[in-house]
C-alpha cells in the first residue's frame, strides 16, 4: 500500500460541561483512536471545532496531541488560515513539535474574501516552503474552487504538496481526473467527508479516508480488503457501516463522536461550544441504535 494510506481520522476536541478544553480528555480521545487501529490522526480540524477555538488553545492542544502520541502513529495538523503569514507560522510550529503532515483549505473568510488560484497557489508554495508535507483539503466549506489543473500544478511544482483530501461534490470523479492528470506527483489521494462516498472513492483511485473518530476501527476493514483485491468483501463491509455513517453525516457532523465516546466512557462530556446546538435526543438515540450492532471499540473503550 501507499506510505500515505489507511484510515486517518479527525480527532474530536473534548471539552467540559463549563466549556473549557478538556486536556485530560484529549489524550484519552487519542489512546482510543490508536486502540481502533487508526493509521494516522488529524487534529485542529473542522471536525475537531477549531472554528470555535481559540489560537492559545490551538497551540496547547498541538502541543499536547503531539507530546501524548509520541509516534505511535502520524499526526497530521490542521493549520488553514486566510493570512498566509500565519499559515506559515503555524505550519512551522507543527513541524517543530514533531508534525508529520500539515493540512490546509485554500485561503478564505467567509463568502467573498476567497483567494484566487494564484493566491492559492502563492499561500501553499509559502507554506512548502517550512518543509513539511502538505495535504490539500478540497473541502465545500471554504468556498474556494480547486479544479484539478490547479491541484496538479501545485502537486508537481511545490515538493511539499503531496495529499488531497477531495471531499467536493462527485469526489469520485474528481480524483480519477487528479490521479490521471498527475501521476506520481499524487502521492496520497484521499477520501473525506465521513466516508460516505469511501467505497466509490477507493475505486477511483483513493489510497486512504480521512473519517470522523466515530467508528474507524468499522470502517477500515472496507479500505484493507478493498486494497487486498478483494471487492466482495469490501462491499460488504461498507454495506454494513452505511447507515451509520450517512446519519452521522446527514444528521450529526462531528457531535457524533462525542456521542459515542461519552456512551463508552472515553470522555465526560459531549459538550459543543455555542452556537453549536447539542444533538436532538432523538437523533443521539437513533445513532447508538445503528453503532450499537457494529460493537465498535469506542462503545466499550472506557468503561
């Protein structure tokens, strides 16, 4: 398989009911991600809320994944910013506590301060340039159109470019064209976006998924039998996560970690910061009855 492979999920950021980061819960968070049998894990990403936290907490808890992970598997750390200046600047304390990779949206704020493809490309060369590899997130959210002669450009003229996590609409179709147009400088096509569209994904040329910390010990077995040759067995094993994942992705977004890991005991609190609403008791119920068959490890981890 690939170097950059598997499944590298998106660590969920605890916090106490009073809405304070909860540190402690944070290595726990991370042991049972490592104990799923992850490949590699994200942090700072959008799953993880780091829209609603705050630059000293950013730096604590990069600190702190790095320092408790302590290589047992890759870390991957989100540093997205609109100023390239501070990208950079983030992208540089990554690497200086041990990162392994960095992942990064194209610069934007909001709905019309969007970089253009140059300013893209300017803010990911720059970023190349601390030394340390990159995956492109081509994710809806930021508003930023990534069309692949753009991708591909960036791919071969920035060494450090060298994953895509394509979680656009039609992703499938989106990496045949990447993995086609550019060869071997894409060295680590990956899926997003929960692995709702995985089994497609895999098809069309994608190595790994970046999925939510939910069920990741469930979903692997869909990329490793997929990578084995054997098709088969990899739609069966997606057949039987499907209806977890597409109400965690139509329903739920990144509280449905949280959900889980308090019903196993991993942490206290699925507390999400305001204006986030808590899950609908109805919508948290319906969740643990489509994971609770699947006996994923994050159900008994803690208990």
């Amino acid at each position: 398989m690939s170097t950059y492979s598997g499944i590298w999920p998106v660590a969920p950021t605890p916090f106490h009911d009073d809405g304070t980061v909860d540190f402690d819960g944070m290595k726990r968070v991370l042991d049972c991600m490592i104990d799923q049998g992850v490949d590699g894990i994200c942090i700072l990403a959008n799953f993880s809320e780091q829209f609603l936290i705050s630059d000293h907490e950013r730096a604590a808890l990069t600190k702190l994944s790095l320092d408790h992970v302590a290589g047992r598997v890759p870390v991957i750390v989100t540093i997205s910013h609109y100023a390239t200046q501070i990208a950079v600047e983030r992208a540089r304390f990554a690497k200086d506590l041990g990162a392994d990779i960095v992942m990064m949206m194209p610069p934007y704020h909001g709905a019309l301060l969007k970089g253009t493809a140059d300013q893209t490309f300017e803010q990911f060369q720059a970023v190349g340039e601390v030394g340390i590899p990159i995956m492109i997130q081509d994710a809806p959210l930021s508003g930023v159109d990534l069309p692949v002669p753009l991708l591909v450009r960036m791919a071969r003229e920035i060494e450090m470019v060298k994953l895509f996590k394509i979680e656009c609409p039609q992703a499938a179709g989106k990496l045949r064209s990447l993995i086609a147009a550019g060869g071997d400088a894409i060295e680590g096509p990956f899926d997003g976006e929960e692995a709702i569209t995985l089994l497609a994904d895999l098809e069309a040329g994608a190595t790994g998924s970046m999925t939510s910390a939910m069920i990741p010990d469930q979903i692997k077995p869909v990329i490793t039998k997929f990578a084995a040759g054997d098709l088969a067995g990899a739609e069966a094993a997606y057949a039987r996560v499907l209806p977890a994942i597409n109400h965690e992705n139509r329903q739920c977004g990144f509280r449905s970690a949280k959900a889980a890991m308090v019903e196993g005991g991993v942490i206290k609190s699925e507390f999400c910061r305001h204006p986030i609403p808590p899950l609908h008791p109805d919508t948290r119920a319906q969740l643990l009855r489509l994971i609770t068959p699947l006996d994923p490890i994050v159900l008994h981890w803690g208990l």
